[in-house]
C-alpha cells in the first residue's frame, strides 16, 4: 500500500502535512461512508499529530453539506445520512475537550424543535435536526409530544435563538399556533424566529399563526434558519 | 390473536428496555441491511408490477425474520415486544381468512385474495383529508351514492362548531362525535344504513376513540376502527388502549402502517419489506383483523411513483402468497382531484394493487394534504379499474405493461404536481353529484384505459 501510495505520489517521501492531509481526507470519506469507528481512530491519530481541529471540522462540515444533498436527491437513503451523522458526532467527542474557546467551529445559531402536543410523530422532525447539525447550529430536541409552554421555558433557559415546531397531523397544528399566542402574551415573541413545518402544513397558515417563516423539507429548512439568522 | 391480548400488553412492560435511539441505530437499521443483503432484495424499475414469485417470497422471509429479531419498540415503556417464531406462525394459522362486515342488506365478505384473483378487491373509499365542517354531510353523502363502495372512511373534520379540532383536547371529543353522527346520518339517508364504516378519523387520541363507541349513532360492532403505526416498527400506551378497546367493544381492528421510502427503511426493498413486517406486527401487537397499508414516498407523500408501486405490489404478493391474511391497499397520489393526473395515478395505484393480491382503499389525492380536496369520482374510477382487472383474470406481465403505460403519463409530473381543484368545485355539493365537466374527464380516461386493454364492467 505505501509502495502504491508513493508510486501515486510521484515516489516521493511523505511530509508530515502530507500525512494529516491523507488522514483527514480518509476521515471525511469514513464520515461520508458513515464508519464511526474509523472516523474516530483517525480523529486521536489527528489529535495525536497536532493536526489544525478547526480546520478538520471545516471540512467535515462541508463533506456533511454533501451527504445532506446526496440525500436530498435520494442518491443515499436516511440511514446512511444517520450513520455519518453519528460518526460526525463521535468525532466531535474526540475533538471537543481539546478546542479552544473562541475557536472558529463556534455554532451557528441554536435551533429548538420539537413536535406538539398529541403528535408522536418524529421522523420529519429527526431528519430537519440532522440536516441543522450537519449545517453546523447547535440542536435542542424536546422530542415529540411537547406542551406549548415546554417549548419557551426551554427556549428561554438555552438561549435559542430558532424554535422550530413539526408536525404531521391536522389536529396537532393547533399546538403550534399555541406557542406563537404565549410567546406574544409573555411579551417575548421578539426573542425568537419560529419556524413551522410538516406534512399536513403550508405557507399560508404558518403566515396566519405568525409564524416567521415555513419550509416543506428539511434542506429548505436549514435555508430558512440560514436565512433568518443572516448566517451564510 | 385477541386471545393473548393481555399478555402482549404485558410485553411492553416487561420486554428488554432500550433507548429509542439504540432501537433505531442497533437494532432496527443494520437488521433491516442484513435481511435485504441475505434475501437478495432488489428493486427493478422496469417491472413496478414484477411477476417473480420468488421475490415475493423472499421479501416474506425476510420480513418475518426482520420482525423477529427487531420486536416493537413501545415508546411509553422504553421496551421492546418480542415474539417467537412459534407464536409468529400460530398467529398466522388461527387468523380468519375473511370477515362479514356491515349490516343487514348492506354486509359485505371482506376477505384474503391471491395474487391475480379473480374475485373482485372489497373496495373502501376514502378521500383521507379533512373538510369543511359544513360541507361534511353532503361529501359523506356524495362517497356513500358510489355503487362499488364496499365500505367507508369518510371525510374528516377539521372544526367542530367553527372552532379548531386540537388532538387530546376537548373540541376532539366533540369533533369526533360530530363526524361519527352525520356519518351515521347519510347512511340512512341514502339508504345504506348497515354499510361497513371505518371511523372516525377525526379522532386522534385513545379517549376520543372510545368516546364514539355506540351502536345506535356511532360506530357500531359491524364498523372498524384503526390502530396506527408511530414511525417504525413502535407503538405507545395510546395505540394499545385503542387496540384493547377495540377488540373488548367486539369491532373490527384495522392495522395502519405507512412505512417510508427514503426513511429508516432505506429504499424501495427496505419499504417493502418492512411494510409486509407490518403485517405481523397488527396482528400480533395490536390484534388486528386486516392490514391497511399505505407505503408512501418521504418526500412526495405518495405512493403513485414507480419505485412505490413497485413496494406496493411486492408487499401485497408477499402477504398474498405467504398468508391467508386480509389486507387492502390504500392510494395516495399526486395531484388534485379536477385533473387528468389523479386519474391517471388512482388507475396504476388500483391495477398495481389488484393484481398483487390486494384489496382498495381508494383514493387521497393532492399529497393528501390539502383542505376539501378529494371527490368520490377518483375512487369510483380506482374501484372500476380494481373490478376490471379481477374480472378479467389479468395477469401481472399485462398489469406491468399498462402500469408502464400510465407511469409514462405522469410520472414526470409528480414534483409539481396539479393541485386540481376542490370537492366544492368539482361537485354540485347540494345534490352531492359531480359536475359535468368533472364527469366528461372521468368518462375521457376511463376509456382512454379501456384502450389500454382493460375491460371494465359497465
């Protein structure tokens, strides 16, 4: 293999950069391939070398980016937009006792969703989250089934700056619109973009409840939150 | 396999604990990898109708195998229902072959068909969307004058006396009542008073459920209620109070599950095979009397594109061919009703599911998310297509070729849809009949079909 490598090399002996440059592009691809034991043995061999944290995560983020658009074209299925995303976690373990404060993988905002009341549907909300986290913002899942008070307490004690609320039934869209009235009652709707979504839901009534905004899927949800929060 | 109800119930409290998370990660992902990679499962986008026999079977096998292994995460208890293969086969083995439904003069056989039956699919129409609370009676009405009807899932209610229905909340009680009541109305008012009701729907929660339960103005013990699916292979508290109920208050269970393409399943043979699990898991964790399957595409919520119909007619050969169970097909198509398109796709949904061993559940148009819109006309048309195709004995290779043939004309359309127009617009709401030119377009495709060789009754 080495023989192979330095024949594709141009014979040439590795440099110590040249090595970390291998091994971060074997870890996207092991991140892409969703093989988290792999992505995270190379991630303490990049920690063990010294290797520029920031910078890896920036192009783990990006290879994420295109895991969620091959997903996006069904070229790859949710498992496998799971699995990296997993693997992409498993990494981050590794890395984050070692990042400084004031690093440059800072998140991009922090986005708090979850399903309403009576719904217990979760898969539209489970794949809006991993398409946010591959994106870089940091999750708060409430999970399904949450009251509409839920939501603001823990919104108000992470400091989110999204609330996104999904939803799969016509009878549990009225526990969106719950959120937005004690929001405004409390005085503290300013405080926060609320995002809808979900099967049953369209632009028109998001635009009735008061919400900020509306997006059919999770990539246009992730343009959406992009696009509220002015972060590119 | 009601007789061991309390058992399985205790199940859920007592089975292996897990974190849902590991449930989906561990367990249900790589099991399902496993068992389409053993079985050899693979999708052919040029048969969405296959004739493999051994394809059928092995998305059997692999669904029983895939059950097996995996059990039912209860969501509530954080355990796992788990079954032995014993058990798996001696609930196949008691389960009916076939129900007498409804009442009196309107009764029908609801009942298992095989692959290429000749017998006609029992056909359930059901637009699964709600309407305007005002215009429910008369929509109720306008399905129950269709002369195939074999049953009916009706209109939903969106308002209960003009206030929002909230799931869990009072307005539900009261919404479900209302839906159960002016159901029960045009029944008798259009002289089908016995007729075989899936209801209500309206109702979300167990309590409202078991609020409609009523022989005299509500769902009666000849009615079915369903049992839903919590995205995949889980159930909660909630789901086994209404199974419990159902099968105390002595009514038909259905089993409605829509596994996803695109979802945990992964692809076309994930779905299938994990839309023929569901099988097993209404009947044995819910105890449910038939299957009411609706696969549908994540992003499309709809199962009128190849790749669907593909899942569709595997699945329902697998049952076919494997089981004695009693199953039906439920259609979700594209576009909106008032349009050639959901014509198009009600036929390919209808011909692909008949053929395959399935009875119709017919037909919810528009990505089944749109206010008002579905008429009676699209699911008399699926329902006509169903008898034709039974009737004439067709076999899958034609079945395939005119699915084909459909396929050719809209398949293309499916990301931007026609969203048609509404059952207000398309239906003299008053006289609860269709208008004339919804009617003419009916009349023009279906006998464009009948050029494509199917041979309709009347």
């Amino acid at each position: 293999m080495r023989i192979l490598k330095r024949f594709l090399l141009g014979n040439k002996n590795f440099t110590r950069e040249e090595r970390k440059m291998e091994r971060v592009k074997k870890l996207t691809q092991a991140l892409s391939a969703g093989d988290q034991a792999e992505c995270v043995t190379l991630a303490k061999e990049l920690l063990a070398e010294g290797a520029d944290l920031d910078a890896v995560i920036k192009e783990m983020t990006n290879e994420m980016r295109e895991v969620g658009k091959r997903f996006e074209t069904f070229e790859i299925f949710l498992p496998e937009m799971m699995m990296a995303a997993e693997a992409m976690m498993a990494v981050m373990d590794v890395f984050g006792p070692h990042l400084v404060e004031g690093s440059g993988v800072a998140s991009r905002g922090t986005v708090l969703i979850g399903a309403p009341r009576g719904d217990m549907h979760e898969i539209g909300k489970n794949i809006v989250k991993l398409m946010l986290k591959a994106n870089g913002f940091q999750i708060i899942d409430l999970g399904p089934n949450v009251d509409p008070l839920e939501f603001i307490k823990r919104a108000e004690e992470a400091k989110a700056d999204v609330i996104a609320i999904s939803t799969l039934m016509t009878t549990t869209m009225p526990g969106a619109t719950q959120v937005i009235q004690l929001l405004n009652d409390k005085g503290i709707r300013d405080k926060y973009k609320v995002i809808v979504g979900g099967a049953p839901t369209n632009p028109d009534w998001a635009k009735q409840i008061g919400a900020d905004g509306w997006a059919e899927d999770a990539s246009k949800a992730t343009e959406l939150v992009e696009k509220l929060l002015g972060v590119n | 396999m009601s007789y061991r109800m309390w058992e399985v119930m205790e199940r859920a409290n007592t089975g292996p604990f897990m974190e849902e998370h590991e449930f989906l990660y561990k367990r249900f992902i790589p099991k399902m990898r496993e068992v389409i990679k053993k079985y050899n499962i693979k999708y052919d986008p040029q048969h969405p109708v296959p004739s493999d026999d051994s394809l059928a079977d092995a998305v059997w096998q692999a669904a029983v195998e895939f059950f097996r292994e995996v059990g039912v995460y209860n969501q509530d208890t954080h355990r796992v229902i788990l079954f032995s293969d014993e058990e798996i086969k001696e609930a196949l083995y008691s389960a009916p072959s076939s129900y007498v439904v409804g009442e009196g003069k309107d009764s029908r056989v609801f009942g298992h068909r095989k692959v290429e039956d000749t017998r006609p699919p029992f056909c359930i129409y059901s637009p699964d969307i709600t309407y305007d609370e005002v215009d429910h009676l008369a929509a109720c009405i306008a399905y129950l004058k269709e002369p195939l009807l074999d049953g009916l899932c009706a209109p939903l209610l969106e308002e209960f006396m003009g206030r929002k229905i909230q799931a869990w909340a009072p307005f539900e009680l009261g919404g479900s009542l209302e839906h159960a009541m002016s159901l029960r109305e045009a029944c008798r008012l259009v002289g089908r008073p016995g007729v075989f009701l899936v209801a209500v729907g309206t109702a979300e929660s167990d309590a409202a459920q078991i609020s409609v339960s009523d022989p005299t103005w509500g769902v009666r013990t000849t009615d079915s209620r369903l049992v839903g699916s919590i995205t995949e292979m889980m159930t909660n508290n909630s789901m086994m109070n209404k199974a419990a109920h159902y099968n105390m208050y002595g009514c038909f269970t259905g089993s409605l599950t829509g596994a996803i393409f695109g979802g945990y399943a992964g692809g076309a043979e994930g779905t299938a095979v994990l839309e023929t699990a569901y099988h097993l898991k209404g009947l044995m964790v819910h105890q449910c009397n038939y299957q009411q399957n609706f696969p549908f595409h994540l992003k499309h919520g709809s199962n009128t594109g190849r790749e669907m119909l593909w899942i569709v007619s595997v699945y329902s050969q697998a049952i076919a061919r494997n089981t004695h169970l009693v199953q039906d097909s439920n259609g979700f198509g594209n576009a909106g009703p008032g349009t050639e398109m959901i014509l198009y796709e009600a036929a390919a949904h209808s011909l692909t599911s008949t053929v395959s061993g399935a009875n119709l559940w017919e037909h919810a148009p528009a990505h089944n998310k749109y206010h008002n819109r579905g008429t009676p006309l699209e699911c008399r048309l699926a329902a006509e297509v169903g008898h034709a195709v039974a009737n004439m004995g067709m076999k899958r290779e034609q079945a395939n070729e005119i699915a084909n043939r459909l396929l050719a004309k809209y398949e293309h359309l499916i990301p931007e849809a026609p969203l048609g127009k509404t059952f207000q617009e398309l239906y003299d709401v008053r006289k609860a009949i269709p208008r004339p030119e919804w009617l003419d377009m009916y009349y023009r495709v279906k006998e464009e079909l009948a050029g494509m060789g199917l041979e309709f009754p009347f």
